[in-house]
C-alpha cells in the first residue's frame, strides 16, 4: 500500500520544482511534504490511536515549517506563492 509512488513524486517535483528530477528546491519539498501530511492525516482519521504515525505527522508538520520558514527568510515572494498554491496556513 504505497501511497506515494515515484510517478506521484515526479509529478510534484514537476509542478513545483523547476522540473522533474529538481528534488532540492524548497518548494518541491514543501509540496512533497503537503502531500505525505495530508495522507497521514488521513489515515489518522481512520485510526486514532495509531500514536507512532501521529507522531511522524507532527515531525513532518515541523520539518515544512522549518523550510517555509527558511524560504521566507530567501525570498518573500516565492514563499508566499508556495503558501497561496498549496493553500497553507500561515
């Protein structure tokens, strides 16, 4: 059950990053990370006492804000289009 295939991450590095293999961009991994966030909240929803993937979702959480944090210090601009296109909460 691979929720994330390596055409799925291609796919995300493609719209985000600068092309497919761009995998070092902070946007391609901010959006990589919004998507395995927003899976594992999923899969949360079904099973509430699963406390070793909570707690994967909540270091996840931290390491996207860390880089949201990162490119907002680099470029303004870049990190607010990354929030609006995600539709991130500031």
């Amino acid at each position: 059950m691979s929720y994330l295939t390596a055409e799925k991450k291609q796919e995300i590095f493609g719209k985000y990053g600068k092309s497919n293999t761009d995998t070092g961009s902070p946007e391609a991994q901010i959006a990589l990370f919004s998507y395995r966030i927003s899976s594992l909240t999923e899969h949360l929803k079904i099973n509430a006492k699963d406390y070793s993937t909570e707690r994967a979702l909540v270091m996840l959480v931290g390491k996207r804000r860390r880089l949201l944090d990162y490119l907002k210090s680099k470029d303004i601009e870049r990190y607010r289009s990354i929030i609006k296109e995600l539709g991130i909460r500031k």
